[in-house]
C-alpha cells in the first residue's frame, strides 16, 4: 500500500485518502457492529424520503383542489382519503426515521469506544524508548482527539458516510423529476454549490493548516497542566512552596495560546458562513424566479410549482450538502489520518527473535555498551563493559547522574543500546522477543505507582482470576506488612486509593516500598533489580531492609542500584559509576584498598552507618525482623 506523507507533519504521519478511510470505518464498524450496517442503509432510506415527501403531499392536495374547483365539486371525500393515506405513510416513514437514527447515533458510539481500546491498547504495547519521543506524544494526543466526540476523527467520519448517503438518494429522486422541466436550472443550481463548497474547502484547509495542525502540542501541554494540578503526589509541594499563582499563570498562557488558535477559526468559519448564506439567497432567486416564469406561462399547474419549487430546494440542499460533507469527510478522514498513523506505527518485527533459554543460570555481559538518548548529544553511558554473574549480587554505585538508572533501563531493555551489546548467555538480548526478556526480571523502582486496584492485584499485577491470594498474603508479610494487612478488614481484598472506591486505602510512602518489593517477591523472576526504592528511608534503615530483602530472595541474581552505600557490604561485586562511565569495579574490601572513587564516598558516607554506641554495623547485626520492623 503506497502511502504519501504530508509536508509540515513528524515523520511518522501517513496520510492515507479518504477511500482507503472509508474502507478502514467500514470494515471497524463489520468488525465491532455488523448490523449497523443494514440500520446505516434504512436510515439513509427513509431519512431521504422525508426531505421530499412534502412537496408530492402539497402537490396532490392542491391537485384534488383544483379539480375539484374547476368541476364546481365540492367534494371532499376523495381529499379525506388521501390525507388518511399520506397521514399513515408519513408517520410510518417518521417513526422508522426516528427508530433508525437512534440505532445509528448509539451504535456508532458503541464503534468508537471500541476503536478507543484499539488505541489505549496501543500505547500500553509501545516500546518504552519510543514514548518519549515529543512527536509520538503530539500523535497520540491528535489520535485521543481523532476518537474524542461524534462530531470528529473516527465517529464523525461514520455519521459523514451517513449523511452523504441521504442526500445521494435525495440527489437522485429530485433530479430525476427536475431535469424534465428545465435542465437548465440544475446546471446553475450545480455551480452554485460548487462554488460554496470550493469556498467550503479552502477554509477546511486553512483551518487545519492554521489551527489544528499546530494545537497537537498545545493540548500535550493542558493534559500536564491538568494532571500536575489535580494530583496528590504534587499536592504538597504546591502548597509548601506556594505555587498556585506560578502553576495558574502557567496555565492561563497556554489557554490564552489555545483560545487564539481557536478564535481564528471561529473567524474563518464565520466568513464562509458569510459567504455560504450569500449563494442560498442568490440560488432561492433563481428557483422562483424560474418557476414564476413557468406558471405564468401556463405550463405548470399550482400543484406542480409547488413540487417542483420543493424539488428544486430539495436538490439544492442535497446537492450542497454531498459537496460540504465530502468536504467534512475530507476533514474527518485526515483526523482518521491522525489515529491510524498512531496504531499503525510500525512495532518491532520479532519474527526471527529465538526464545528465551529455560536455564537454572543467566549471565549477562555488556561488551563495549554505549548509550545517548535521543535529542542529546554527549552519552549517558559510554563503552561500559561489565558481566553480572547468575546468582550473585551486583551493586551499581554513584552519585545523582553517573549512569546507575539508564544502566538498568538498558539491562531491562526498556531501551536497546546505541552501541555495543548485551548478551544473555552469549546472545544478543535484542535476538529475543522482548515480552520474554521482561518475564526475567522482578524490578522494584523509586517511584513506586499504585493501581485503583485491590491489594492483591496490586502484588499480583495480574487478573483477579489469575491472582493467588495466599501466596499474595505471604510475600506482603515477608515485605514487612503484615501489621498493616492485619488492620484491613478485608485483608488483601482491600481496594486501594479512593479514586474507584470511597473506602479506598492510601499508602503511606514506606508502605508503598514495601508493596513494590511483595510484587518482585509474587514475580518469583530469576533477576531481582532494585533502582533505589528505598530512597525515602533513612540509610541505617535502607541498609536494615536491603540485608533482609537480600536473604529473602536466596540465591536469585540481584542488582542493587543506589547513590548510598548500603547494599554494598554484601554485594559480590561493586560497580562505581560516575559521569556516565563504570570508573571502579570490585568487591568492598577491594576498592577500599584501592583507595579510589568508591574508598572516597564511603568514608564520606561512613557515618550513617554507624549504631546506637558508634560502631560500625556489619552483616550479622541486623536479623530479617529488624529489617521488616523498619
């Protein structure tokens, strides 16, 4: 399929043309609602009869009235019974109208919700690497507005395929009947709506070029705006530091940014409003004048300048209407545009990817690694070369900064490297599907995320159906909350936050380290990664809890990743990271008779680990109740 890109768009952006979209709409709508197909067509039907319906009704009528007037018959019982008829065919066509239009409107939003799965499930699948990308942002943004509302994008499009069809049937009805009297008129009345349509789309064009085009940023910038003001994590630094006015001063410019964009379009739409009402008048002229002529010519009777002159309106609606709502569908479809060109986005091609090996042992081995996110120009981890053994324990060391996080990122594969490679028993780790390469690792991060979920699935983080809730109770108790899980009522059951349920349960932020740490405990993966999720502990107790955590998991490989020193006591390894690079890499009692980068930070760093009577602590002076008591 031959797809062109469209100048001034990121170069991810397809346009695919209005045919290919509604093909696509089409073939959503067989997928998700195939009878919406057959209501789609008997909507249309009787939609169109009821545009032109009238104008035979009045014509008969003042056909009956005429004759009867001629004849001297004042006889109404033949006018009776053709508006008992017409009385039962219209209200036939209008409670099918009404039925249909109602099966439309509520099926065709039942489409897009459907659709806006297709893209929530998108971004979830995304790799990670690739979310941080401003352009993707601006196109998920732009796909979030393409499935927004039933005037735009995805359910805009279907009610555009709708609507061109009544007023395709109504086109043919009132121009077959028209043409015989004066084909000359459906000529002028053709030019006419040409002409309002060109008008039409040049400002399509223009309002998309002007303003649609340029808002995908602006609506990125009041979802942060939104999110940032109304979350609890930011709460109380916005009010310690007094930021309201700062964060509403924010806010106010980029509104102000977005209200200009939108101000100009309501001009432009203004003035083809302006332009649009002009060409009715002059088309309303042509038609009464045309049919005056002909009445007073004799050639047509009362009842006929009455159906031709609806007919004719009729025509000129329907004929206006195809052309501005192909217009419509031309800006519905680059809106499809829009959504398609995000879950389009091509995903990683895993075809030739090999399994991952079902051993008892993985060794992992960075040779020559080197890392620059993308935009930047220095790297953030250069020609790093380091092997992390199965079943030892790897402590990554440094300060804020030297590398520790992007070092895991790329040991997690939440980014490729840019150069060199990692190897996982010998093969290159990008040679594996990546939902495979996560399953090996138990990660606990700093910034730890509760679901609206209960407890259980937030250890489990899997369905309620496939949660064990035993085991759940087990690694929470091991994580250091079993006091807090007796307190619940309903144990594990408990639904935390209270944005689902007004009963809901916070977690403090020590509590919610502790839930992390249960969730790499329920994993049961053979590499455990801890990136400082004990950042908010004090460093006797982060070492505390590090030790026991450490005799927990056994013999798992495990990576401690901190800018404090306390896992490194019992760590196999110590790899000391500053300003990108891995500077020093041995046991504890190596580098310290090294006297280097790492001997310097933990003699700064000496005195928190001291206890109570000033000596320093080692392995055996905590024990694993010590630790789950922090």
């Amino acid at each position: 399929m031959k797809k062109k890109k469209k100048e001034n768009e990121n170069k991810f952006h397809t346009e695919y043309g209005i045919a290919k979209n509604v093909v696509y709409i089409l073939g959503k709508i067989k997928r998700y609602y195939p009878t919406l197909l057959f209501i789609m067509g008997l909507s249309v039907i009787t939609h169109s009869s009821m545009n032109y319906l009238w104008s035979f009704v009045g014509k008969f009528i003042l056909d009956i009235l005429e004759a009867q007037s001629a004849a001297g018959n004042p006889d109404t019982a033949p006018l009776l019974k053709l508006l008992v008829l017409v009385a039962a065919v219209l209200l036939t066509f209008t409670v099918l109208n009404v039925y249909t239009n109602n099966r439309v409107w509520y099926k065709m939003i039942c489409v897009r919700m459907r659709i806006i799965t297709e893209r929530v499930a998108k971004m979830m699948s995304m790799d990670y690497q690739t979310l941080e990308q401003p352009d993707i942002l601006d196109m998920h943004e732009k796909a979030t507005n393409a499935t927004g509302g039933n005037t735009n994008g995805i359910e805009g499009m279907m009610h555009s395929i709708h609507d061109i069809g009544v007023d395709a049937v109504t086109l043919i009805v009132t121009l077959t009947m028209i043409v015989v009297l004066d084909w000359r008129l459906i000529a002028a009345l053709a030019v006419i709506a040409v002409l309002q349509f060109l008008f039409f789309r040049h400002t399509v064009k223009r309002d998309r070029k002007e303003v649609w085009d340029k808002l995908g940023n602006v609506w990125r910038k009041i979802n942060y705006m939104e999110q940032t003001t109304r979350s609890f994590d930011y709460a109380k630094d916005i009010r310690l530091f007094g930021m309201k006015n700062w964060l509403l001063g924010k806010q106010r410019d980029i509104i102000n940014e977005k209200q200009g964009k939108m101000l100009h379009s309501k001009n432009l739409w203004m003035l083809n409003s302006a332009v649009a009402h002009g060409l009715q008048i002059v088309m309303m002229a042509m038609v009464y004048y045309v049919f005056i002529n002909a009445f007073l010519g004799s050639n047509i009777s009362i009842g006929d300048f009455t159906l031709y002159t609806g007919l004719a309106f009729s025509f000129s609606s329907a004929l206006t209407g195809i052309f501005n709502a192909m217009g419509t569908l031309k800006e519905r479809s680059m809106q499809t545009d829009d959504f398609r060109s995000f879950t389009d986005l091509p995903e990683e091609d895993e075809s030739q990817c090999v399994p991952v090996p079902k051993k008892d042992k993985y060794v992992f081995e960075f040779k020559n690694v080197s890392f620059k996110y993308k935009g930047q120009e220095g790297y953030a981890l250069k020609n790093l070369s380091l092997t992390l053994e199965a079943g030892k324990r790897l402590a990554v060391v440094g300060l804020n900064g030297a590398g520790k996080t992007t070092f895991i990122k790329l040991l997690l594969r939440l980014y490729d490297v840019t150069e060199g490679e990692i190897l996982l028993n010998g093969t290159n780790i990008k040679k594996f599907r990546r939902k495979e390469y996560f399953g090996l690792f138990s990660p606990v991060f700093q910034n730890v995320e509760i679901f609206a979920f209960p407890m259980a699935e937030n250890v489990s983080m899997k369905t309620p159906e496939d949660t064990d809730k035993v085991l759940c109770e087990s690694c929470l108790e091991l994580s250091g909350l079993k006091e807090k899980l007796l307190s619940l009522e309903k144990g594990v059951d408990t639904q935390l936050l209270k944005i689902i349920d007004d009963n809901g349960v916070d977690l403090s932020g020590g509590e919610k380290q502790k839930l992390a740490l249960a969730r790499a405990l329920y994993k049961n993966a053979p590499v455990i990664v801890l990136d400082e999720p004990t950042a908010a502990l004090d460093a006797l107790a982060e070492y505390r809890l590090y030790k026991s955590f450490d005799e927990i998991i056994g013999n798992k490989t495990a990576v401690y990743i901190s800018h404090r020193l306390s896992s490194t006591r019992f760590c196999d390894s110590i790899a000391m990271f500053k300003s990108g690079e891995m500077v020093e890499c041995g046991t504890h009692e190596e580098l310290l008779r090294k006297g280097g980068a790492y001997a310097e930070m933990f003699e700064i760093q000496a005195q928190y680990y001291k206890d109570e009577n000033g000596g320093e602590n080692n392995e055996n002076s905590f024990g694993e109740e010590a630790a789950l008591s922090v």
